[in-house]
C-alpha cells in the first residue's frame, strides 16, 4: 500500500498529482495534503476530505506518508523534497525541481544517502503524437535523430514556454540518448534569425553527444507567423516528424514524401498517466538521467547571466 500525500495545491501543477485524491485505485491511498497559504488549502478542502496541514514537515510526521508529490512553486522545492527523502519518503516532483545548482547537488546527494525515489514528472510521453514519433524512430523510419525544436507561437507566456522548454527537453534525451554536450542561452540580438521570411528568436540551444553522434535541440519563439502554441519537429537523417502540441495534429516527411495530417487526438488529462506510470510503478533510486532537464534549465539561466557563453554538461 502506497500512503500517498500532496505537497503544494496552490500551483497548477498540484493537478498533475490529484488523481490519487479524487479517486481511490488499489494499492494507493490519500493520507494528507499541505499547503502553507491558507486560502488555498481551504479550497482544496472543500473538495477533498482528507487531513490538512500548514506544513509540509507537519504532514510529514503526522501522517506518516510514504510517498510525495510535490507541486511547490520551484524555488520552495528543495528543502521540501529533502526533508521527505530524510524522512524515508519516495518523492515526486513537478520540474524543474530546483532552481539553483547548489539545489541540485543537495538533491542528488539527499536521494543518494536516502536511496528513496526521486522521479520527475514529465507528461509530453504519454501524448499520442508523441508515442506516434517514438514508433517511427524505433522503427528507423527517421533515421537517426539529429534535431528536435521547440517552436513557440509569440502568444505564449513566459512561464507556459518554460514548462514546454522542459518537457520537449525530456523528449530530446529520450529520442537521442545523448549523454554530454552543451547549453547556451543568447541575447536576443544574436538569437535571432530569419527562417522561410519568419523572424525566429533562439531562446535556447542545447548541443548533445551520444554513441550514435550529435543532436542538437533548440527552443525558439516565432515572430510574425499565426501559429499553434507549440509545434515540435523531429530532424532525423532519413526524416522529419512535425505535431501540434495542443491538437496533436501530426504531419511526417520521409525521403521527400510529405505524408497526409495525422490526427492523432487532443493530449489526454495527464494525472491518471502520472498515477500508473509515476505513483504505482516501481522504480530504482534517483538516477542523473531523472535530474538532467533540470540540470540544463539551470544551465541555461547561468548561460544567460553571462550573456550567453556556452557552459558545459555531462550526465
């Protein structure tokens, strides 16, 4: 039995973890939620009949969970997630998991030392468009994976690309397998370019080595074009393979054939996914492979701090 309790409900993200509250599955059970302001967590009340607490630590002790997800705003996270694994607890978190490198390197030694889970909760995996991609890639219809872009529309705000940054980020390691590379993070004036007469700013370029050779990934924000939110693109050396986040709307061009669109279906409520494949799933111990887009998104706000030098990283 899986005693499950909920760190933080006042940030959106808490909805990635709520399915283990509203609804009781085998094997899981809700023991407890907290959240320091205290109008959120009268709201979450309302709505949920479990035990409330101000604190996290209080939680901790009180209902003796054994696992946590943890849905804090960024910055609050790591001291939250130490305590738990201090605590004997399995750990979920909404990424990026910390803000700072010190964080980091606290983290990956806390869950060292704990030999408690660690996992990060990136849902863009379970999205049809995205199973449809890594079918074709396993299938060597793309070739090799040189590329994946994140293409943001100019309507998006600043917190919903740094969400996309980090889950299409996950993609990239998991379709490419790279291992070690680099981060940059330009100005806007040496990130920017023209493409097909649309002004493109670069707002990230991370360039990775893996056995199978190089890939880059990079996050761009387009100027003047009427696009979808986020359209992702998968460069191989055989293929391209091109989706709609919001629609899953798929297109494919394999050695100059451009197939028909693929309405593969809107992105489903991540929560049940995240109950199955995060809660109830065993997993090994915290590997650098579950901290690696965290690890980069810091990088790439050092980069940008120093005006955009490239700093490098290895797994």
């Amino acid at each position: 039995m899986i005693n499950f309790a909920l760190v933080g409900v006042a940030d959106d993200r808490h909805r990635l973890f709520v399915h283990p509250v509203e609804r009781r599955r085998a094997g899981v059970r809700a023991v407890g939620f907290s959240e320091p302001d205290e109008r959120a967590r009268a709201d979450f009340s309302v709505l949920h009949t479990i035990p409330a607490f101000a604190d996290h630590r209080e939680l901790l002790a009180t209902a003796e969970p054994t696992m946590v997800a943890v849905a804090a705003p960024a910055g609050d996270t790591t001291r939250v997630i130490i305590d738990a694994l201090a605590a004997g607890v399995d750990v979920i978190v909404a990424p990026p998991v910390t803000v700072s490198a010190a964080g980091l390197d606290s983290l990956v030694d806390a869950a060292a030392d704990s030999g408690r889970r660690l996992a990060v909760a990136h849902t863009y995996r379970n999205q049809a468009a995205v199973r449809l991609a890594r079918e074709m890639i396993d299938q060597g219809r793309l070739g090799r994976v040189r590329q994946v872009i994140l293409d943001a529309g100019e309507s998006v705000s600043e917190r919903e690309l740094a969400a996309a940054t980090l889950e299409a980020l996950d993609l990239f390691r998991w379709f490419t397998g790279v291992t070690a590379g680099s981060v940059t993070s330009p100005d806007e004036a040496s990130g920017l370019r023209q493409t097909e007469d649309v002004d493109e700013q670069v707002i990230m370029r991370v360039d990775g080595r893996a056995t199978a050779g190089p890939a880059r990934y990079e996050v761009v924000r387009s100027r003047g074009l009427d696009l979808t939110p986020f359209l992702i693109q998968v460069t191989g050396d055989r293929g391209t393979a091109t989706w709609e986040v919001d629609t899953g709307n798929f297109r494919s061009v394999l050695r100059d054939r451009t197939s028909p669109l693929i309405p593969t279906g809107l992105p489903d409520d991540p929560s049940p996914w995240v109950l199955t494949d995060l809660v109830r799933r065993p997993r090994p111990t915290t590997t650098a492979e579950e901290l690696w887009t965290t690890r980069i998104a810091v990088l790439a706000g050092e980069s940008a701090r120093q005006g955009g030098s490239t700093l490098d990283w290895r797994l």
